[in-house]
C-alpha cells in the first residue's frame, strides 16, 4: 500500500463514519423549542462539531488501522475479492 492509497483509505473512512456519527444525540431546533428565524426546525440546536470530529478522528484511526492491517498483511487479496472469476 502506497502512501496516498493510505491516505485515500483513511479519509473514505473518515467520511464514512462521519456520516454515521452526525445522527447521534442530535437534538433539533423544533425539539428544544427555540427555531432560529430563517432555519427549519430539523436544524440541529447545538451541532458539537468539534466534539464530533475529535469522536470520528478517534474511531477512523483504529478502523483504518485494521484495515490497513489486513491488507498489508496480505491475507485477504483482490483474488479472494473476485466473485466472479474474472482474474
């Protein structure tokens, strides 16, 4: 694995788990009671942004090492991933 192919793996996962994160413990405007003119009720009240970004940083770093593991390890290669018996 190249180093851009590392970097590449890390931020799939990074924005993979950031989309799984964003839902968590989200409190909307409309559920608070306090709508901001302008912005719809689903708004979040209070987004915790960095909060959440320190959380998925944390939870990419050790996917990303498992994963990274796994193909440098060589134990699952493109030739286990070919279902169709293309290669």
């Amino acid at each position: 694995m190249t180093i851009t192919s590392a970097i590449v793996l890390f931020a799939v996962i990074w924005f993979m788990v950031l989309f799984m994160v964003l839902p968590w413990r989200l409190t909307t405007q409309g559920e608070a009671g306090k709508v901001e003119p302008g912005t719809p009720e689903s708004a979040p009240a209070d987004p915790q942004m960095g909060r959440r970004i320190k959380l998925v940083t944390a939870i990419a770093v050790v996917l990303w090492a498992l994963v990274a593991g796994v193909i440098l390890s060589g134990r699952i290669g493109i030739e286990d991933l070919d279902f169709f018996n293309r290669m």
